[in-house]
C-alpha cells in the first residue's frame, strides 16, 4: 500500500498499523486470484458488447413510453440482448419486477398449477421464497401451498453438494415434479455456491428421468462470474435481480426471467395478465440505464468478487473462520464470515454502514424485515436502495451470527469498507 494511503486511512479512519500489516499479506495472497478473474471479465464484457452489436443497439432504444407501453423498441430489445447473453430462446427484462424475489416468484407461479409439485434439492430456500412457497409458518395468503401446489426439498449430503442419487430417487416416485428449483448463491446457509459445473449434473440426471421437468435455477448474484450461465448447461428457466449483477450498479430497479420461450411466456402472465404477457409495460425512462447497466456488469460484478476474495483472506488471517476461501472457485459474489458472536457481528456490518459512500452516519441496527422470520441487519449505504451490487453486508440475528458480505462498485471502496468493519471488531 503506498504511504499517503496508509496516511489517510491511519488518520481519517483510525485504521492502525496491525490491520495494515493484515491488508498488506491479504493483498499479496490474493494476487494470482484476480489475475484470473480479470479474464473472466474481459470473455463476459466481449459477450456483452457482442449482445449488443448484434441486436444493433441505437440511441433510439434507450425509449421513454407511457400508458400501455405498445411497441417500446428499447425494451423488446433488451429482451432480445438479455436472450442472446444468456443463449436461450427468449428473455422478460422489465422495471415492475420490484425485486428478485418477485421476478422467481413470477417464473414459479406461471409454470406450476394445482396438484403440480415443486422439488428445491439445495435444501430451504433463500427466506425470502417461504411466504412464496407456503413453508413459513404464516397464513401462507396468496401462497403456492394455498392455490393447490406441493413443496418437497431434499437437504445438502454431509459434503454441501446437492444429492443427486436421492434427488433421482424422488424424482422416479413423484410423478407430480412439474419444477426442481435450483438455488445457485448460498442465501444465508454456510455452503459454497453451486459452480455451473455442479450444476450441470444435476439438470442433466433430472432430463434422464423426464425431459419435460421443468429445471429453474435461482439465478441472483451469479451472473458474470464465470465465463458459462447455468442456461448453457441446459437450464430451462432463470431469474435474476437488476440491482444485483446484471444491472451494473446502474439500473435503478427490475428483475429479469430467461430461458425457453414457453417457459417464460407463462411467466408473462403472471407479471401481467394471460393474454398480454410481455407485449405491455411502459419503461418510465429507464432504458438507457438498463443498457449501461448492463454494458458495465462484467466489469462491476469482477470489482464485487475481488472484494470478497479479499474479505475472505483478511478475516481469516484476522483468526475469523470464511466461507468460500479465498483461494476457492466462486460462482456469486457473496462472502460469508463467521463469528459465533452477535456484538462482532453487529460491529461488522456497522463498520460496512460507516465506510459507505452515501449514509454514513447511519448507524444501522437488528429490524424486523418484511419477509425473513428473524431479525435482520441490514448495511447498505447505496445510492440506489437495497442494490447488492453495490457494498453491502447483511445477516439474520439467528446463531452462529454469520455475517454476509456482497458487492463493490470498486474494488478500492470495498477493501476500505471491510478494513473499517474489521477495525471495529478489534479495536473494540
């Protein structure tokens, strides 16, 4: 680290001499890491630009229509360039998908009727899918349970992979699995994220036994990380955030769904209405930010992974245990540590809120968050609100207090970001 930063961070953050020997070794061990990651980031920005020279992207499709939104140029095309990244038949990328949640909650209940049954084989999923499904405990209104649709899931094996031969096993004896769901990112279990390549068997023994099930993978945080999407490895059916990887820390709301066109056409119905499908939905003017949003996306989503690489090996060398090391392949952005203490992790994502470029001075605290059946915490000084993509940390209070960590426009704000949490914890 040159001096005059050392400077500033020793006197404007209080980081003392410790913590900067820690980020010192960090830096150096993390080097061979982000020089491959920087390939990877020069294959998905050539995909992406390539995307947008073949649909021949023009000022004229950055559109600012109103009422019904017939005909909006800007926005069939995205679909069109979302299709052409993702190398499926057709693509819904739209600004009234209000979160990620939503748009996998549209792909689920346009493709699963009554007495149909859905398979999640990465054991629960993400909390924010219990109310969906009808697994929360609640009144489930609104619920797939409450329109006639079956939940089964299939728990990790002792390794934390997906267990196959018993997925095909159940598979074999439910006739009624008309969905299996496909959690690529960790959500807030203590796992490594599924790799495509781990992926891949497990769509490819689901179409041995019936071709037509339909394999969803939750796609939020994994776009751009490597150089393949689950749906080059047959997926049928995607979905994702636009305030996490793919909307490059630019697109200020809106979610997207990918994969065969009936699959998504059935999604259509649900954002909309059967009948109207995509055909309808005026853009409000943000076309031009879901294009640069997208055209800056392999660059942001590297910047966010090198932030956790970085996360992982310093918490670790600070005595935390991480998950994934820093030196283990990745598939999302999202860095877990544990503390096995709530005041640390309270401190963690305090000092995440303190080192944010927007809020600051906000001292964020345990809440009761529309969704999640613990308390949550939830540090993200964004400028665009609850975007992932940018430096975020956030954990439900429930033990062993795991902390986790996702985003980064720059590198250079994430590293800053993570020393300030670490000296929180040890300067305390």
């Amino acid at each position: 680290m040159l001096n005059i930063t050392k400077e500033f961070l020793l006197k404007q953050y209080k980081i003392n001499d410790n913590i900067l020997s820690l980020y010192d070794q960090a830096i150096e061990d993390v080097k061979k890491q982000f020089e491959e990651l920087d390939t990877i980031r020069e294959y998905n920005q050539l995909k992406v630009l390539n995307a947008l020279q073949e649909e021949r992207i023009s000022d004229m499709h950055f559109t600012n229509s109103s009422g019904y939104g017939y005909g909006d140029v800007g926005r069939d095309a995205l679909d069109k360039v979302y299709a052409r990244i993702f190398n499926t038949e057709s693509a819904l990328v739209r600004p009234h998908f209000v979160n990620g949640t939503h748009a996998i909650g549209a792909a689920l209940f346009g493709n699963l009727r009554p007495k149909d049954t859905m398979l999640s084989v990465c054991g629960t999923p993400y909390d924010t899918l219990h109310n969906i499904i009808g697994i929360s405990g609640n009144e489930n209104i609104g619920s797939l349970k409450e329109y006639g649709i079956n939940y089964k899931q299939i728990e990790l094996d002792e390794n934390k992979k997906v267990n196959i031969e018993l997925m095909k096993k159940i598979l074999q004896e439910d006739e009624t699995i008309k969905l299996v769901h496909i959690q690529r990112s960790t959500g807030y279990g203590w796992r490594n994220s599924l790799l495509v390549e781990d992926i891949e068997p497990i769509i490819n023994a689901v179409k041995n036994i019936n071709k037509d099930i339909i394999c969803f993978v939750d796609n939020c945080y994994g776009e751009f990380i490597e150089t393949i999407e689950p749906t080059d490895v047959g997926a049928d059916l995607i979905a994702g955030s636009l305030i996490k990887n793919i909307g490059g820390g630019i697109a200020p709301t809106g979610g997207y769904i990918a994969g065969k066109e009936k699959y998504v056409t059935q999604a259509s119905y649900r954002l909309t209405i059967p009948g109207i499908g995509g055909e309808c939905g005026s853009t409000f003017g943000v076309m031009r930010s879901f294009y640069q949003g997208l055209f800056f996306a392999p660059h942001v989503s590297i910047e966010a992974v090198k932030g956790a690489i970085f996360c992982s090996r310093i918490m670790e060398l600070a005595g935390f245990e991480v998950l994934p090391k820093y030196n283990e392949k990745r598939s999302d952005i999202i860095q877990a540590v544990k503390f096995n203490d709530k005041g640390k992790l309270i401190k963690f994502c305090k000092g995440i809120q303190a080192g944010s470029p927007v809020d600051s001075f906000v001292e964020c605290e345990p809440w009761d968050m529309p969704g999640y059946n613990d308390q949550v915490i939830m540090a993200a000084g964004a400028f665009i609100q609850g975007s992932s993509i940018e430096l975020s940390a956030d954990a439900p209070i429930r033990e062993p207090y795991i902390a986790y960590l996702q985003g980064g426009l720059t590198f250079d704000h994430a590293k800053i970001g993570i020393l300030i949490s670490l000296s929180k914890i040890m300067n305390s």
